[in-house]
C-alpha cells in the first residue's frame, strides 16, 4: 500500500522505503490476526479469553511490530479485574477492532488520522522530527502529574494548559525504576515556553522546545535575596524546594535549562507525592477554566480526532465537588471522596484541574484565592 507523504516530509532513502514496505507487511499479518482473534471472542463470549490468551497474544503483536497495539491487549488484564468488566471488555475490543480495520484502510483517512493510526498501532515518531514542526508559543500552566511503573519502566505524565491559547498539552517522560525522573515541571507553576506537539488528529503529547527563564522574584519579608526564579508565591510561602524539584542534569525535556521553584507552605511536607502539596500560585491566580457543558464538548472534539485517548486534561471553573462527582462528571472510582478537594472547597465554587478518563475524572489541583493545592 503506498504511503502518503506530508506537505513537508521528504521522500525516504530506497533502503529505507524497503524496511518501512517490510515493516507495514508484518503489521498487515499482525492486525489481521488480531480482527480474527476478536471475531472468535465475540462469538464464543466474553469470559472465554483470560490472562494467557491476553499475554501470548500481546507477545504476538510485538513480533509483528505493532507494540501500540500490544498495549492495549495488555491492559485487558486489568479490565478483566474491574467490577463491571463486561462493558470495560467489550469497549476494550471494539477499540482494538477499530484499530486494526483503520489499519488496513488507511489509504482511505485524512492524513491526520491516518497518522494518529499508525502512531496508535507502534510506529515512531523522532524527537527530531517533533521538534521540526511548529511551535506553539504561550504560558504554560502546570495542572498536575501522574507517575506509573510499567516492566520496570516508570511514565511520568505532566499535564499543561496554555493561558492564551486554552490548548491542552502532556509532557511525557520515562526513566527506568529506581532513576529520578525530570522534576523541573512544578504543579501549580506556569511557564513561558514554545512547545511542538507530536504529529496527529487531536495532538497531546509534546516536547518543551525552548523555555524562558522566569522573571526575576525580589524576595519577601524574611527572606534573603537569593536570585530564585520563583513564578509565585503564597502569602504565607516560607519553605523551599529548590532542591526537591532540581533536575540533575539541569535539563527539561533533555533541551531546554530547568529554571522553575516553587515556594509551598510547611504543611506541604506532608503531601501526596514528592514535590507536590500547597505552592505558589501562577502569576493571575488559578488557569482559565471552562464550564461542565464546554468541557464536555472539548472531549467530543479529542475523542472525534483520535478514538483512542484514554486522558484529556481540563480545567473546570465554579464548580463544587461531591464525594463523587465534579461538575456533573462522575469520578473516577479510585478517585472517589476526594477529601482535600472537599476541604478547600467547603461547599464553594472553586477552579479544578482534573484527568478526564473515559471511567470518569481525576482530580489533580484545585485553586483557593492565591493558593494552589494539589489533591
């Protein structure tokens, strides 16, 4: 099948061409395999597939090249362990079916999608061609994170929303278990920055391309002018975790110089993850929020680009929480009775950032007057 090029891609070396043609074959084999594997689960039922089957077919995938297709088969376990893991499963096929005939048609997609496809099934895309593309220019709050251990390899997530622009972008890392991960982006902060986003139908995931030092802070009350590069501060800000989310290597994103500290209240030493807890504020307070109803419609425009996300980050303005919903989005069943978010809020209207995730939101930070709290 031939493959389209983009408006700025260049035709690909003959040897080149060959292995990718090589390639796309394997990934044929590997798809087509896995739509009968499907159909034969649809007509033998639901609970006939357990933990092997899953496994020896994930194994399968990867020998056929097609590793974004192997995770998701992967993560079937876990499904198969919920509560209501009927529908889970079923949903988890069909986006696996989905996946596969989208594959082999397509020749037949708009470019975007076509590419959202390929990345979705295991093909990679460079940093050097991520970084080629546009920028997109804006300050970047920081809304939270969210760390996961996968075969001893631990994913950092890192969830921005542009202040100008209201774009949403992640920032993902990994480090092998046991190594530091970058800690430069502080929750609760807002950056200056360009950031080029990985190519797709509803682009996400992003690289920082070059970042601005922040602006020079004159220190308080009590506090030595040290030169911090704080981005705000609490009024009752005293204690400092410089070197709490100082990057060893000084780099963000392995380009750009760390320059973010955050100052955070001392009862920030008790706080659910390191580096994270009650800090500073952002320059104008809490990020620009949207409504329940005009989230709702921003998830339509992600889940209509690119079926697949399985996270979308939102900021949500004047709403209250419930011990199990949030603006009328359920939450997550692990994230239920949010305590800390009902604390701050105490029956208020206040500004959420939350993890949309089709099983329901997770809550990440929530603003009170000059304060941001991570819960």
């Amino acid at each position: 099948m031939i493959e389209r090029l983009g408006p700025d891609q260049e035709p690909a070396p003959a040897p080149a061409r060959k292995a990718v043609s090589v390639r796309h074959a394997r990934v044929a084999a590997g798809l087509a395999e896995l739509e009968r594997w499907l159909a034969d689960q649809v007509r033998q039922g639901l609970a006939a597939a357990g933990e092997r089957d899953w496994a020896d077919l994930a194994r399968r995938l990867v020998d056929a090249q097609a590793p974004g297709a192997a995770g998701i088969v992967s993560r079937l376990a876990q499904v198969r362990a919920e509560d209501d893991w009927p529908a889970g499963l079923l949903a988890e096929y069909s986006l696996l079916h989905l996946l596969a005939v989208a594959y082999r048609r397509r020749a037949e997609l708009p470019e975007p999608l076509a590419r959202t496809v390929l990345i979705r099934t295991g093909f990679p895309v460079t940093r050097e061609e991520v970084l080629a593309g546009p920028a997109v220019r804006d300050r970047w709050h920081v809304l939270g994170r969210r760390d996961e251990t996968h075969d001893r390899l631990t994913a950092r997530r890192v969830w921005l929303r542009g202040h100008a622009t209201g774009r949403a972008a992640l920032i993902l890392t990994f480090a092998p278990s046991g190594r530091q991960l970058d800690d430069s982006l502080v929750t609760g902060t807002a950056v200056d920055a360009d950031l080029a986003f990985y190519p797709g139908a509803a682009p996400l995931r992003a690289l920082v391309a070059t970042r601005d030092p922040a602006p020079r802070v004159t220190a308080g009350p009590g506090h030595d002018d040290t030169g911090d590069t704080a981005i705000g501060r609490s009024t009752t800000a005293s204690y400092d975790l410089t070197a709490a989310h100082a990057d060893p290597a000084g780099r963000v994103d392995g380009s750009v110089q760390a320059d973010a500290t955050a100052r955070v209240d001392p009862a920030a030493r008790e706080r659910p993850a390191a580096g994270e807890g009650v800090a500073g504020g952002a320059p104008g307070g809490a990020p620009p929020g949207v409504s329940p109803e005009e989230a709702m419609d921003e998830v339509a425009r992600a889940l209509a680009g690119d079926p697949w996300i399985d996270s979308w980050p939102l900021v949500l303005a004047d709403v209250v929480p419930t011990r199990t919903t949030l603006g009328g989005f359920p939450l997550h069943p692990r994230a239920r009775d949010p305590w800390r978010l009902l604390a701050v809020s105490g029956g208020r209207p206040v500004t959420v950032a939350a993890e949309w995730t089709p099983r329901g939101l997770r809550p990440l930070t929530t603003w009170d007057d000059d304060t941001v709290v991570v819960v």
